[in-house]
C-alpha cells in the first residue's frame, strides 16, 4: 500500500530481507506503542536493514536509537522542542530523523540536528522534512539511484 516502490527497488537490487511481523510485534509490545501501517509495511518489506534510508538504519538498533535521542535531548537541553511522542527511525552522529506517533497511518518524518540547533534554529536543523514516510523512503531511494557508487 505505500510500499510499493521499496518492493520494487528491493527487488530490483536484492537488497533487504522482511522482518517477520512477530518481530515487529515484539519491539511494539516492549515500548507500548503502535507503529504507523507506513512503518510496519517498510520493516515488513524492507527487514532489519534498508540501504535506501541514507542515516544510520538497523532494527537491530532501535532499542538504541529511541536512547540515543533521548540523551541527545538531554545533553544539548532540547527536550522541550519535543512534546508529543515519537519514534526515531534514523540517526546521523548528532542528528536524528522520526515521527510522531499519532500522526496517522503515513505520519511526517522530521529531523532535528542537536548540534547546530542553537546556531542555526532553521528548518534545517529542526523541523519536518517529509510530509509523509513513504515519501521520504521515496526520497531515499531517488538518491540511492543517482550515486554513481550504487550503479
């Protein structure tokens, strides 16, 4: 539903393997949460690995990456840009990419940068940079075919 390019695109590089859904299932139960369909689909397709998210992406990881931002928050006192609960999705050194989980089935993807966020309070350094998930996969996968390394 709104995976079908990242279906494509795996199959097209034989890149991923799907994560089972008891899996996803499993780290839902553990955080009390319910992902978006978007994000389910994506681990149902994608797997614990997705070369076309360009930040750092593991499920093998999550449990680091929601400790990751939090710690980041705290460290550069940025807790309360942050009020709504969220789901980090990807992480880049001091950076990290989620969304909000009661935005609907294909939620806004954002990005705040923790270090340059007092530099530069911008969009850029915190705000949202997709209006959905699926397209900011889309997106992912866009830049992932115009590297020439990945030819």
């Amino acid at each position: 539903m709104y995976m079908n390019n990242l279906q494509l695109w795996k199959e097209k590089y034989k890149r991923g393997r799907g994560l089972e859904i008891d899996k996803i299932s499993g780290i839902q139960s553990k955080y009390s949460i319910n992902y978006p369909k978007a994000y389910k689909e994506f681990l149902f397709v994608s797997g614990d690995f997705c070369r076309a998210i360009p930040q750092s992406f593991d499920f093998d990881y999550e449990e680091e990456r929601q400790q990751q931002a939090q710690k980041l928050l705290k460290e550069f006192k940025l807790s309360h840009l942050i009020k709504k609960p969220f789901w980090v999705i990807a992480t880049d050194a001091n950076t990290f990419y989620y969304f909000h989980l009661d935005e609907g089935d294909n939620p806004p993807v954002y990005r705040l940068d923790c270090e340059y966020y007092e530099e530069y309070p911008d969009k850029y350094s915190f705000g949202k940079i997709a209006e959905s998930f699926q397209a900011w996969i889309e997106k992912g996968i866009e830049y992932y075919e115009m590297d020439p390394a990945n030819k």
